[in-house]
C-alpha cells in the first residue's frame, strides 16, 4: 500500500513538474521575444556611408542603426550632413515623440542646399529625383547622450517592382556620367531620369508662364543654356521649351524629329554625350 | 462507458482536426491580412514579410489587400522593431505559436522561413486537442457533450474569427488560451477539492492566455476566482493546529494555499506583462481613447478638454487617431495630454454617465458588426481572388451576429441570459459535477462583459469590431456552456464511491466502488471525516489524514455542523438534512445530497414544487453491495425533500447520527434497489 501511496504521489508530483514545464515553455517565448541586433550608432554612420532599407519598416523608421554597406552596392540612402539638433529640442531628457519628431523634421537644417552642395548642382545641371530625410538618435543613443541628427539623401524613383536603389555615391555626382540616375529628362510630356529612354533632356531651370518672358526665355536664355549645357558635343541636339504633363515648362536639349531616343546625359558637366 | 468516453474524445478530436484543416487550407488556405501589427511579433523571429517592396505601398497588392502567407528570414537592427514605428518590444505568447509554425514549415513542405498555413495546421492541432478535452471535461451524455463542443469549435471556425489561425496577429494565443482556461476550469471546479495538476494546468493556461495580450487582462479575477473557488486539500488535517481550524479566514486561506499562491503568480505575472507593455501603445490608446472617442461622443471638444485641463486648441484633434495630424500631435500644447491616465478617462466618464451609456451603445454596435474585420482580407494574392476579399466558408455564428447587427440587444439576451441560467443553476445544488459547469458557464459570459469593457475603455472606438472579437467568441460561447451546465446535470449518476475503510468493512474492493477513473466525480458524503480529496484516482488507496471509521464517526458527530470549515460545514449539513430512517433512503444520505432546504412553509400552504437540479438518479449500492438479498427488497415509498427535516431539525438528526457504526453497515447490507427516486439513467441499475 505505501508504494501505491508513492507511486500515487510520484505520479501528482510529476503531473505538476509537467505542468510548470510546460507553462513556462509556453509562456516564456513570448515574454522574452526575440530583440532585434543594435547595429551601428550615430557616431560611425559620418558623411559618405551609404544605407539600403531592404523593407518598409527600415525605411519609415525615425532612426537608422542598419550597418552601412558600401555605396558601390544597391542603397538608398547616403548621408550628406551630421548636424546638432536644435538647442531647444537636444536639452530634453527623452527623445521626442514619433509625431514631434515628424513635425521637426521639415525645420531641420537639411534641405534641398545641401543636396545641391553635396552633389554638385546648379541652376544650369539641375538634379532631380533626390529628396533628403531626417535620421534621429535611438531611445537609446538619446539617452546615452547623443544630440545629433543625421541628413541623408535618397532616390525617389522606384525601379519596377523594387525599392528605390542606386549604386555609386552621390557625392560631386553631377561630374560623372552617373548622374544621369538624377538628371531630369522628358519622354514625351513625362519627366523621367536621364538613365531611362528619353527625347530630351532638362536644362537649366523652369520656363515662365506664357507671354513676353517666356518668349525671350524661348529665343535667348534656353538657345544660350543649352549650348553651354552640351559643350561641343551637343550638335545633334535643338533647344526648344517643353510642356510637361504637370502644366510646367522646361527648357529642353532636345533630339530632332524622326532621331532615335537617348539615354544618359550629354551634360558636358557629367563628361560629354550618351548615347 | 469510461473508455466510450475517452474513445468518443478521441473520434472528436480527430473530426475538428480534420474539420479545421479543411476549414483553413481547403480549395485555397485562407487567413486574415496584414495591416501592419503582425510585424511587431513576426520580427521577434527575425522574419519579413515575402511581398515586394513596391507591393507592400500598393493598396490594391499589399499586405492588407492579400493574405501574406509567406515570411522570409531578415535581420533587424534598432528600433526597427516594435510596436508601431518604434522599438520598444511587444510581448504575447502569440510568439510560442508562431515559433512552433516556424519549426513544422519546413516539415510540412512549405517554401519560406515561416508559412502561416503551418500556423493554421498548429492552432488546428491544438484546437482538436483542447475540444479533446473538452469533450471529457464537460458533464451530461456524449450526445450533449458533442454538441457543446461542436458549437464551442464553431463559433472559432467561424467566419468572423477563423482568419487570426493563419495571420501575425495575437488573438490565436487568447483564444485558445481562452479555450484552454475554460477546460481547466471545469477539470477544477468539478471537483469537491481541486488537485494540485488541475489548479497548475489552469494557472498555466491562465498564463498564457493572460501573456497574450494586454486586453486579456479581463479575465484575470475569473481565473484567480477559479483558482480559489475549490479547496485543494482537506480543512480538517489532523496536522493543522488547532488554532487555525477555529480561524475561519485563516482555515479558508490554508486550504486554498495552493489557488493562493497561484493567483499570486499571476497576478504578478500579469502586473508584470502590463508594466512591459510598449510605452507607444499607451500613447496611442490615451490618445484613441480621449480624440477618437471620448470627445467624438459630444459635440463640445473644447468643454471636454478643458475638463481634463488640455488646451482647447486641440479641439480639432477630436475624432482622429493619432497619425491624422501630426502637426498638432507633435505641437507643444498636446505635451500635457502625456500626464492624462486611464483614471482620468474613468473619472471623466463617471462624471458622464450619459457619455458612457453612448460608449456602451458604440461598443455594442461594433460588437454586434457583421463583418469586423470587412476592410482586411482572407485570401491570398495567388488565389486569384479580388483583393480585399472575406472568405464565407462557416457562418454558424455569424448568422447569429447578423441578427444582432440589426438588433444589438440580442447580444445582451444572450449574455445576461446564459448567466441568468447558470446562476440558478448554481443557485440550487452543490453537487460540484453541477455546480462546476455552471460556474464555468457564468465565468464565461463574465469573462465576454468584462473583455467588452477592457476593449472598449482600453483601445477606444477606434477598429473597435476588431478588438471585440475576443469578446464576441466569448459571448457565442454563452450559449453552448449554459447549454452544458443547465442541461448536462441530467446525467447518469456514477457509481457510488465508498471510502476505503467502509468498503473494507463491508468487504467491497474500494477500487470497484470507485467513480470511473477518467470521470471526474467526486462523491462528497462518502468523504464523511476523511480527506475530501477522495476522487477515482484516489479511490484505491487511503486518504492520507483519514481515521477508522469509530473515529470518524466520533468526530463527525462531534464537529460543530456550523463550524469554521466551509467544507465540513456542507458535509455535515448533508446528513442533518437525511431524513431519520436509514433503512427508508440512506441510499440517498450518503451519495445523493438534497437540495438545499426550502424556506420554512406553512403547514396549509401548498408544497413548492422541487428544484430540478441536480436530477435524482439510482445509486448502485445494494447491486453493488447484496445483489441477492437486494432483489427482493419491496420498493421504498418515494424521497420528498419537502418531507425531510430542515436544517433545524436537530433531534431528529442526532437520531439519525446517533447510530452506531454496525447499524450503519447493516442498514447499508440491507438497502433496497432499484431506487426510489426518479431517475434520468434509460438503462436502470447498473449491471
């Protein structure tokens, strides 16, 4: 009878054992989880390194601690600038909230200048299809003292079914023939980058609306910025002012009627003609 | 009968396995889409979703139009993830399944790091196993029992919550934790005194139904209830001194130590899952909760903000979620919005009943919606299906809801009326195989108001018909639980069970005697003086505290029938109650309880009629005991509880208690069959 009694103890003390077992086993997955790696801070990610999002969430996360890649592989993003926040924003204990944050970014000093600064453009090698975005610290790096923002600069044309990437730096881009990836170009009405099929390519800035201005533009100002745009290598190519289908007009390098299309750029900035 | 059970349990299991593997995966799996909280568990295992970059912000492709079925391994770095667009972690033990599904993918033949389909074949696994258990766990016969269950495992099937099986979301571990507490409860609260296995497994169940999701919080104070409700060991061990038997806080407290102690856990488990909730979540329900819906409900956002001592400039912030205009949200005068905490909102309402009663009215709308999560989808992209598509394969329980959409009281009818039923239920017996259900059933509908409210107070009106689908499963299983306890007490009475030093006078096998091992029962009169943790399984061997009978008869005679001990207070009531003749229907004073005793009637008025519950059914102790001498016994004059003597009866009782041990084996030789009572049991007395 004791051994029944024991064996009737053994078996509760082993129904019990297991039941712990398997509540912790079940439980406590979830309470651990699964964190994610912590990457590479603020101070290593300086002007000049590159950052690809491969998902969504990368991309629309307020900071960045993916490890850089090399700018020679497929990125998105470069960094241009590493500034200090704003006093009154860098004093707080905690970093601000997602949407004080987003409110904040647009004030930052990160703007369309330094993109120009960066890439080397101007009014007559105008870029295009480069925006910038703002990457704050982490909670953590916030607590741990870090003040700084980081100023990147990023392609917004998407490429078929993938996000938007590039390859090769932006920096001083404007002189090499990889700029036509953010040189304006139109096919037909449609502003396209200068990588792709186009008919002509943008020079220098925006034409003024109808009437007097837009017809000296038209004769003297776009004839002059094209010749200086295409160097001596540009004899194939008309000036001309085009429509485009957002109601603008642009001054244009433009092949003549029945020639086959271009791609690349024939800024004699970026080296000469393409094809 | 027993192993008809157990093989019945087995055949059930297998036919919801294949039921929801059909259900699921058949012509073409379908699940519920993504949009965008699955990432904040995926990500915990290193998992992207396998959609192109470019689909993903396509509304007409994305994850939100298409089932993601397949994820791909991805390493994340930062804050990249957690909960919405920050790091902070987001804990469930939804990440258990979704490891599990991650492990049978590739064993199931499916091309990614993660299919959902293998989530579905899990949950589907579990779902069989636990309706398995069920099956077992509920009282009345198989036919009952499977009808329960069907409708139980439907109402999961259901159209309107069968998606989560196969999606990153959270509700998979709350429901069939959900599923999991309930048959724990009933493996508990069917006994007299709870087992240390049962009380673990439903603090472990309890666990991880409460680790699932914050909203869960619920139905904490249920299952803490559960885990105290039954003794689980003895009140009168002899080892306890004699100050704490006299203590009734301390008696009660001592023989629920081991409830207590597991309460405690998960109560500090709990306490501790909410403390490590994403501080972000709180920051959007504050702001969903006082925008999107407390101002919403009035037409006076200034008054209202002022109340709570906010800038009226954030007047136009009413009826937004907190992405809807962050120039406003990011503003310096929403800073102070941070200090206003769930007691304000509270307090706000209780200053407003009006507004509450609207809050209460929206919830029931949402509760009551046909299609809650109609903006998501059920198929996926290869299905060839229209995006945003819902699947229509089970709509049992959406015919239900239907209804309820056009007259959303109906979900209160239903609540308030399984509980109404159940409570009467409980009202009239103790009879734990009765009793037990039913407080199940009515812990059920309390657990649907009280994830109602948690919902409602806790993400506000916004996807309110999403967060209420918890609760819409619970109150679809009103119906099948308070089906089961009102009508599952009309069961065939077990076996008598005798205690092992009775039996061994009147030279039974105490093993024979005993209820079916896998059959719950626990025949409390017979544990007169013994141990009251005298169940099947215990049946074969003594009772650790138990006396000889001389003693037990001694010290039951001797205990105080009003005594500290909530236990010997019943049992003792039990027999004051039968009548004094013991030859007459002892039958009935050692294993059929009465019911309590009516309320005093006068000696004109007419007699009231007798509570149907618990249903009087044959005992087969003279078959079992003299099944010679049993035959031609004359059949005793019917039992009329009305006739028995109240609880103040004393004289008569002690009559009845003055008898000496032999006369007591004697009466019990001699006991007459088949019983006097009315009895539900088609097949009479037992072979």
């Amino acid at each position: 009878m004791s051994g029944d009694r024991r064996a009737g103890r053994g078996r509760t003390v082993g129904l019990v054992v297991l039941g712990i077992v398997l509540a912790v086993l079940a439980v406590a997955p979830g309470l651990v989880g699964g964190d994610p790696e912590p990457g590479v801070g603020m101070e290593d990610q300086g002007v000049g390194t590159c950052h690809d999002y491969p998902t969504v969430e990368e991309y629309y996360s307020p900071s960045d601690t993916r490890p850089p890649v090399p700018c020679t592989e497929p990125h998105l993003a470069e960094t241009i600038a590493v500034r200090e926040l704003p006093a009154d924003v860098a004093s707080r204990d905690q970093r601000p909230s997602l949407e004080a944050m987003q409110r904040l970014g647009p004030s930052l000093d990160c703007s369309y200048a330094d993109v120009v600064a960066y890439l080397g453009s101007d009014d007559e090698n105008p870029h295009w299809f480069v925006t910038t975005q703002v990457r704050f610290p982490t909670e953590q790096e916030w607590a741990d003292g870090e003040r700084r923002f980081r100023c990147d600069a990023f392609t917004a044309v998407t490429t078929g079914i993938d996000r938007p990437i590039r390859r090769g730096s932006l920096r001083d881009v404007m002189e090499r023939p990889e700029s036509a990836a953010v040189r304006p170009c139109l096919a037909g009405p449609e502003i396209v980058p200068c990588s792709r099929p186009h008919d002509s390519e943008v020079v220098g800035g925006e034409a003024p609306p109808a009437g007097p201005e837009r017809t000296r533009f038209a004769e003297r100002v776009c004839p002059e910025a094209v010749a200086a745009f295409l160097g001596d290598e540009g004899e194939d190519l008309v000036a001309a002012v085009h429509d485009t289908a957002g109601g603008r007009a642009f001054c244009v390098a433009t092949i003549r009627s029945g020639d086959p299309l271009l791609e690349g750029t024939h800024a004699v900035q970026a080296g000469g003609a393409s094809s | 009968m027993i192993g008809s059970h157990r093989r019945y349990a087995v055949a059930l299991g297998l036919v919801v396995l294949l039921v929801a593997l059909a259900r699921m995966l058949v012509p073409e799996a379908i699940g519920l889409s993504d949009q965008g909280d699955a990432h904040r568990l995926t990500c915990q295992l290193g998992l992207e979703v396998d959609v192109a970059w470019r689909d993903r912000i396509t509304p007409e492709v994305s994850s939100t139009a298409y089932v993601p079925f397949q994820w791909e391994r991805h390493t994340w770095y930062g804050e990249t993830c957690g909960a919405n667009g920050t790091g902070q972690p987001y804990r469930s033990s939804q990440i258990t399944l979704l490891r599990a599904a991650q492990l049978v993918t590739p064993v199931l033949g499916f091309d990614a790091a993660l299919d959902l389909r293998a989530l579905a074949v899990v949950c589907s696994v579990l779902l069989a196993g636990l309706a398995s258990l069920l099956y077992l766990a509920l009282p009345g016969r198989p036919a009952l029992r499977m009808v329960t269950v069907g409708l139980v495992v439907l109402a999961l099937l259901d159209r309107r919550v069968a998606g989560v099986f196969a999606s990153g979301y959270s509700e998979p571990a709350a429901l069939l934790g959900l599923l999991a507490v309930v048959v724990a409860s009933l493996f508990v609260l069917r006994r007299r005194v709870a087992t240390l296995p049962g009380l673990v497994a439903l603090a472990g169940t309890g666990a991880f139904t409460l680790t699932s999701k914050s909203q869960m919080v619920g139905v904490l104070p249920l299952i803490v209830l559960a885990l105290v409700w039954r003794p689980s060991r003895a009140p009168d061990q002899p080892s306890w001194p004699i100050r704490w038997q006299r203590t009734w806080f301390l008696g009660w407290a001592r023989a629920r130590a081991a409830g207590l102690v597991l309460s405690l856990v998960l109560v500090v488990l709990t306490a501790s899952y909410l403390g490590s909730q994403p501080p972000r979540f709180e920051e959007v329900n504050r702001h969903n909760q006082l925008f999107h819906t407390l101002l919403a409900l009035d037409d006076q956002p200034e008054e209202d903000l002022a109340w709570f001592g906010l800038d009226p400039a954030l007047a136009p912030l009413s009826g937004t979620n907190i992405t809807g205009n962050a120039e406003l949200v990011g503003s310096p005068a929403y800073e102070p919005v941070a200090d206003i905490d769930q007691g304000d909102i509270l307090r706000f309402y209780a200053a407003h009943p009006g507004r509450l009663a609207l809050l209460a009215r929206r919830g029931l709308d949402a509760a009551a919606a046909s299609d809650p999560s109609a903006y998501l989808a059920s198929y996926g992209r290869d299905s060839g299906e229209p995006p945003h598509t819902f699947e229509n394969r089970i709509w049992l329980w959406s015919a239900l809801f239907e209804i309820a959409d056009a007259v959303p009281a109906v979900l209160l009818v239903v609540v308030f009326g399984s509980l109404f039923v159940t409570v009467q239920v409980v009202r009239r017996t103790d009879d734990p195989e009765v009793e037990g259900p039913a407080l199940v059933a009515a812990g059920v509908a309390l657990s649907a108001v009280l994830s109602f409210w948690v919902a409602v107070l806790g993400d506000g009106t916004v996807e309110l018909a999403r967060h209420l689908i918890i609760a819409d499963v619970l109150v679809a299983w009103c119906v099948p639980f308070a089906i089961a306890a009102r009508f599952g007490a009309r069961r065939p009475r077990p076996e008598l069970a005798l205690p092992p030093d009775v039996a061994t006078k009147v030279r039974v096998d105490p093993a024979a005697s005993a209820p079916p091992a896998d059959d719950p029962v626990t025949v409390a009169p017979v544990t007169v003086g013994a141990a009251a943790r005298y169940n099947a399984g215990d049946a074969a061997e003594p009772v650790p505290g138990a006396a000889s009978f001389d003693e037990l008869f001694e010290r039951f005679v001797a205990n105080d029938p009003d005594g500290p001990e909530p236990g010997r207070g019943w049992k003792v009531r039990r027999w004051r109650r039968t009548p004094p003749d013991p030859a007459g229907d002892l039958e009935a004073a050692v294993a059929d309880p009465p019911p309590r005793p009516s309320p005093p009637v006068a000696a004109d008025a007419p007699r009231p009629p007798r509570p149907p519950l618990p249903s009087r059914t044959p005992r087969r102790l003279a078959a079992d005991v003299a099944p010679s001498s049993a035959a031609a016994e004359p059949v005793a004059p019917e039992h009329d509880p009305s006739e028995e003597p109240s609880a103040t009866d004393g004289d008569a009782d002690h009559d009845w208690l003055q008898l000496s041990p032999d006369d007591f084996l004697a009466a019990l030789r001699t006991r007459s069959t088949p019983s006097p009572h009315p009895t539900d049991d088609p097949g009479g007395p037992h072979p």
